[in-house]
C-alpha cells in the first residue's frame, strides 16, 4: 500500500468516523464509533510502519501487545461492565 | 556509525545490528501499549459510571481543533514514511525536506492543542480542579472526572509527541551531516515507528475525548 494511498484511507476512515459520531446511538452503545479508529490503527502499522513486511518478531511484538492490552482492558472492565448496583433507599445518586 | 558496513561486535553483520535495532523498537512500543492501555482502561471504568457527565464534558471540547489536529498527525506520518522512502533510495535532500514538514506539522499540533485548545478549557472553567468548574448540572459529576482524562491523556500523548520533534531533530541533523545511506538509515526507521506510534494513540484518543459522547 503506497504512503498515499495510506493518507487518504486514513482520511476517508476519519471522515467516516466523525460522521459516525452524529448518528443517533444509544448511550451505551455509543463506544462502536470507536471502531474507525481500531482500523485507522491497523491501517497506520501496516501501510506507515511496514509491518507485513518486517521481520516476524516484529509482528509478534505487535501481536503480544494487542493481546496484553485486550487482558487488560477485559479483566480490567469485566467487573465494572457487569455489575448491578442497587441504590440504597431514600438516597437519590448525586453525580 | 556512519559506515554503511560497520557493525558493533556483537552483531553477526550491519544488516543483523538494524534488524535487532527495529525489533527493539518494537518491543519498546509494546510497552507503550500498555503504558496508554491503562488510560484507556480508566476511561472505560469512568464512563460507565459517569454516562451522562462524560458526554457533557466531550460536548464542550473543540471539535474542529481535535478533527485539525488529526489531519495535521496523519499527514506527518505520512510525510515521514516518504522520507524513509527517499533515503532508502540515496535521496538525502528529500529526507531533509520530510523531516522538515514533518516537525512543522507536529510543531502545529502542539501550538493548536497547547497554545490554543488548553487555553481555551482553561478561560472556559474546564479544569477540573477549578473552583467555578463550569458543568455544575445534577448527574453530571462525572464531567468533572471527563476532564481529569481528557488533561491527563493529552499532557501525556503531548509528551510523546514533544520526545518525537526531538528525535526528529536529530534525524535532520544526522542527514545534514551524511550519516544516512541506502546502505545504513536504521535510526530513519526506528525514529519513523515512533512517531507513527505515537500517531496511533492520539487516533485512539480523538474518538474517546471529541466523539464517543458528542452524539
């Protein structure tokens, strides 16, 4: 992928993103606008930094810290994402 | 080094030293990953707490600086992997001229975000330690929190990117001063991974500070 053809990916993915971000989603689900963003990333390791065609401890360097960040961004919210909290009565939530 | 062959003693040849060079540069980042990882991971904990606050506090950020800034760090990534380009073809001048728009973007990028953006949050009352904070609604607590994360992060990146003008600066001058051939430009390289890195983590943070809650 030639470094232009890169830029203007990355710009189109951008724009797409932005638009993304008008639509109306649920607030909670709000976080998929993110998505544009994780290609955007892969676009920029393959297409800025030549990973595809370096040598393969790079890519497993890469891999490694794709897997270490997903552990710790999945045990890290796995609790907070999934737990109930109950309101203790006649105490109204203040932030 | 400034030879094309040379090589310290403990690489088998010049070729083994600049792959064991970028594999390190790669591990490096590896850890950088990590190091942001856990920003991201209190954003995620953060909001889900604060869903109405976060997407107030994202509503009073500058969106057109953000979505500029973006630009001007994608462009200058690109720039950069073209002067890598260059030299790898013994075209010294054009590396010079890359590394040269390539600090200015990021020069750009600092001014916008630093001169402009922050002193903007400040006049506003969108520091967060601030007395007259300016979200001050009921249910909207977490803004205060938003605007912990949205210093936090970019003070940081900001960092990053402060280190990557520096190492930029010494790419020039070495190419100024002839060290780099198509034989040997490993610092070229390596440098050039690290400022796509750290062209990597502010995509990840556009989205999280301007988008995410804008909706």
């Amino acid at each position: 992928m030639g470094v232009l053809r890169t830029w203007l990916l990355l710009l189109a993915l951008g724009a797409i993103e932005v638009a993304a971000s008008y639509l109306p989603i649920a607030r909670g689900w709000r976080p998929i606008v993110m998505l544009p963003a994780v290609v955007m990333v892969y676009v920029v390791a393959a297409g800025f930094m030549e990973l595809k065609k370096g040598a393969a401890i790079n890519r497993t360097f890469a891999v490694a810290a794709v897997f270490w960040l997903l552990v710790l961004l999945v045990l890290g919210s796995a609790d907070p994402l999934t737990r109930t909290d109950y309101l203790v009565p006649g105490v109204s939530r203040t932030n | 080094m400034a030879s094309a062959v040379a090589h310290e003693f403990q690489f088998e040849s010049a070729p083994h030293q600049a792959s064991t060079a970028i594999a390190g540069m790669w591990l490096f980042l590896a850890t950088e990953v990590l190091f942001f990882g856990g920003l991201f991971l209190c954003w995620i904990y953060a909001r889900h707490a604060n869903q109405a606050g976060f997407d107030a506090g994202a509503r009073e950020t500058a969106l057109g600086i953000g979505t500029l800034n973006t630009v001007l760090l994608i462009s200058s990534s690109a720039v950069y992997t073209a002067g890598v380009t260059f030299i790898r073809t013994g075209n010294v001048r054009r590396l010079i001229h890359c590394c040269l728009v390539t600090l200015l973007l990021g020069a750009g990028f600092i001014a916008l975000k630093f001169g402009v953006e922050w002193r903007e949050d400040f006049t506003q009352h969108l520091f967060p330690a601030a007395a007259n904070f300016k979200i001050t609604a009921p249910g909207l607590g977490g803004a205060r929190l938003f605007y912990v994360f949205y210093f936090a992060s970019t003070a940081l990146h900001g960092l990053h990117m402060v280190i990557g003008l520096a190492l930029l600066g010494w790419i020039m001058l070495r190419a100024r001063r002839g060290d780099f051939s198509p034989q040997y430009h490993t610092p070229v390289h390596v440098v050039g991974l690290y400022w796509s890195f750290v062209d990597m983590v502010w995509l990840i943070l556009y989205p999280l500070i301007y988008l995410v809650g804008r909706g």
